[in-house]
C-alpha cells in the first residue's frame, strides 16, 4: 500500500470526524442523562441562592479615595 500525503489527510479527516461524532454524542449523553438533572439545575441556581438584594458598599479605607 502506497502513503501518500493524500492517504494520510484522508485518514485523518475520517478519523476526525468519527471522533467528533462520537464526543458530541458522549457529551449529549452526558448532558441529559436523568440522574445529574439535580447537579445541573443546582449549578444553574447557585447564583441566585445566597443574594439577599443589592450589593453593598464596603467601608472605604483611605487609600481609595481620589488624589488631590
């Protein structure tokens, strides 16, 4: 069998794109697999869950006021 630069691109995009394919697959999988919904819906609403209002100011040292 003769490899040429030719064989080894296509080799390479046939392996690329079964690569991709099945990571994609993988990761789908992974995204709507039952059992890790309560993980996903609980990182969705962390952020939320320790925010009472607004941020509030801290006290200001010195260092942070303006140049004169």
């Amino acid at each position: 069998m003769d490899m040429t630069h030719e064989w080894y691109v296509a080799l390479s995009k046939s392996f690329g794109l079964f690569w991709l394919l099945g990571l994609s697959a993988a990761i789908t999988a992974y995204a709507f697999w039952p059992s890790l919904g309560g993980r996903f819906d609980k990182a969705a609403n962390s952020i939320l869950d320790d925010e009472d209002g607004p941020a509030q100011p801290t006290a200001t040292k010195p260092e942070d006021e303006a140049c004169r």
